[in-house]
C-alpha cells in the first residue's frame, strides 16, 4: 500500500508518496494547477488500486484537485489541516517547506489511515455554492444598510423615528423619491402616499401624515446633490441586493425539495431550507458519519472540559474545534425549534428547571437537535413528534438518540 501527501496552494501543489512505514519513495514534485500539472501528477502516483492520498481542507483550493482524482479512481482523504499541524508537531518538526509539508501529509495517512471522502453529488454542492453567495449578499445588505444609517442620520435624522428598519423596500422606495429631509419642503402626505414602494403596496396614510411634518423641523443639515447621491445610490443598492437574495431564496427552496435528505431534514421544526442547505453542503449526507456523537463533534457543539492536575473546573465551554461558521447559523434555527418543536422544548424546559443557565440549556438543545438531525438522515423518513401524555414521566427522548431506531421520531 502507498501514501500520497499533496501540499495544496493557489497555483502550485506539491506531492509526495511513502510507504507503509512512511519512507519515502517519490520525492517531493511539485505540479500546476492546470491540465498538464494533474496529467504529470497522475504519472507520479501511478496505479490508483494500492494508493490513498491525502490532502489538507486549505480553503476552496483543494477541491478542483480532489473531485479530479476521485474521477480518475483515486482514493482521496480531505483532512482537517489542524490534524496535520498537531501530527507534524509529534515529530518536533524545525522546518518548514512546502516539499516536507507534502512528506508529513503522506505519513499522516500512513499511520493515520483516514477515512476517504465521497465527492459531494451536484445538487449538494450547488446548495453549498447557493449558500455560500447568499452569505455574501446578506453581508453586502448588511454594510449597504450601516451606510445608509449614517447618511440618513446626517440629512433626516427623524425618519428612522417613522421607519425603523432602512433596510426594508417602505424605507428605500420613499427614500429615492425623497433623499433628504429638504426634498420633503414641497412634498405633502398625498405625494408619499402616491409611492408604491415594492410593486403591491402603497405608502400608508399614517406614515406620509408622521413623516411630512418631521421633514419640515428636522435638524439634518445636509443637502447637497453629493447627499442625495449617496442615499438615492445606497437605496438602489439595497433595492438590488434584496432581490437577488430573494431569487437565491428561490432556488434554494426548489433545490430542497428535489433533495432527499434536505427535504426530510424541514419536516424538523425549527429547520428551514435555509438551514438543511447550509448542514447539506457543509457536511453533505451526514447519516454516513459513523454517530450523531460525531456529527456534533463536526460542528462543535460538545463540551472542552478542561481539568488537569490541580485545575478542577466545575462547567465547561465549548471545544473550540469544530465548524464555527454551522454552529452560529444553528443558533438561531435552535431557538426556533425551542419555541415550535414541543419535544425540544420540554426538554429545554426540563433543563432550566433543573437550575441550568439559559445558554447552557440552548446549547445542549443544539446538540439534541444535532442528533435529531441525524436520525432523520439516517433513517429516512420525516420527523413526526411523539409525547408522553404522563405529566409525572420524562417525555421519551430516546427515539432519536437510538441510531438503530427505525423512526424518524421523537
């Protein structure tokens, strides 16, 4: 059996095979990332039956390379590069190169052996692809939005008392017809009323008649054309920006529903296709990670206690390994589940009772979930809440903590 290491970069990847006992056999070779490097890097590794190789998770850079040697029948290991970093530290590793990066990455799966990693189907990288761009879109709104704040608090300070939310279509459509408190001067409730800011809906009479005077006595001090620019463009932007965030809502509920596990994973209340998407293309079909223990331990929502010698903590944090990105998008869809998902909530609701802190409790409802989660996928079938009706009993967690349970339930 041989071992490949592969040192992944932006343009330039570097590789290196051991054997079982981790000498190495191939030097170090470095090869580009285009088609004559992945056809001089296929003539390095030779036979695809008796090799597995290993790659470190580096950003987005690995992954045109491991979808390549899979389709070429190569086993192909992705691995956490923490796990490299700690494995290299073993040896007492003084140099650094890319060339001996490839050599420790290459022993790392000789002694290690780990798993090798199925190339995610095109519906669940779409969904990641979807999910990573809206994401990008939802923090572009975000700073259009802060941005809007601060023109708006220098030419119509007042608004914001009316219209609370900047970034919602009631605020933008009356702000690019009237851009600072100024423009308002020869404007009257009828004129504001005669906006129809998202296409449906028409400026209340309520909020015309409260923004009409206010304009008139505002303090903003500003406005010149430099000011007017500034919010009729921010507007426009925001305008945009929700729209395709909107059509990216779109797809990813259409894709959803076509995809098996994401589709049974929003019978789960609390679990939205936002969510099943960001869960499908983080960890892609989790029922094949080996437990729900494993599956909370990817995303980090178990404890590092940390108590060594004389260091005897009474509570223990979070590990701080772990997907931190997933578990700050589950922390919403949790309190969710808490207030629509009666299981979880009496077993949130058990655990305040027995004097844990709020957080702690919502924490250990977001490992719950989790294993829900992964009950659902493993099994198959949608989640269909059962309760005890004995008041004096615990309700029956145990259906979807059993992973050789057959039910989907709870």
């Amino acid at each position: 059996m041989r071992f490949a290491g592969i040192d992944v970069a932006s343009d330039t990847h570097v590789v290196a095979v051991v054997d079982e006992t981790s000498k190495v056999i191939r030097k170090a070779l470095s090869i580009g990332e285009n088609a004559k490097g992945y056809a001089r890097l296929r003539e390095a590794l030779g036979p695809n039956d008796d090799l597995l190789v290993t790659m470190e998770a580096t950003g987005h850079y690995w992954k045109n390379l491991a979808v390549a040697l899979a389709k070429a029948g190569y086993k192909v290991a992705v691995v956490n590069p923490l796990a490299i970093h700690r494995f290299g530290g073993e040896g007492l590793k003084r140099t650094k190169t890319d060339a001996l990066d490839a050599v420790v990455i290459a022993q790392y799966g000789a002694q290690k052996r780990p798993d090798t990693t199925e190339v995610r189907d095109a519906e669940s990288d779409e969904l990641g692809e979807l999910s990573l761009m809206r994401d990008s879109l939802v923090q572009d709104l975000g700073d259009s939005v802060r941005r809007l704040h601060r023109a708006i608090d220098l030419v119509f300070p007042e608004f914001t008392t009316v219209v609370k939310d900047l970034g919602t279509a009631l605020a933008t459509g009356i702000l690019r017809q009237f851009p600072t408190a100024k423009a308002f001067e020869s404007a009257n409730a009828d004129d504001l009323m005669q906006i129809r800011y998202d296409g449906r809906h028409w400026v209340s009479f309520q909020v015309a008649n409260a923004l009409v005077p206010l304009a008139k006595q505002s303090v903003g001090q500003h406005d010149a054309s430099c000011y007017r620019r500034q919010v009729e463009h921010l507007c426009k932007t925001i305008d945009d920006l929700r729209g395709q965030i909107g059509e990216i809502d779109k797809e990813i509920k259409s894709l959803v529903k076509k995809h098996e596990v994401a589709s049974l994973m929003t019978t789960i209340p609390g679990i939205g296709p936002q969510s099943a998407a960001r869960i499908v293309a983080a960890v892609g079909d989790r029922s094949k990670l080996r437990s729900a223990g494993a599956f909370a331990a990817y995303v980090g929502a178990v404890p590092g206690l940390n108590m060594s010698g004389k260091k005897q903590g009474n509570r223990a944090g979070l590990t701080r390994i772990g997907n931190l990105s997933l578990r700050a998008a589950l922390y919403m869809p949790t309190l969710c589940a808490i207030k629509h998902n009666p299981w979880l909530r009496e077993f949130y609701e058990r655990l305040i009772a027995s004097g844990k802190l709020p957080k702690v409790a919502l924490l250990a409802a977001m490992r719950k979930l989790l294993t829900l989660i992964y009950a659902v996928a493993k099994q198959r079938t949608p989640f269909v809440a059962k309760l005890r009706t004995n008041t004096d009993t615990p309700p029956d967690q145990g259906a979807p903590c059993d992973e050789s349970s057959t039910k989907g339930t709870a």
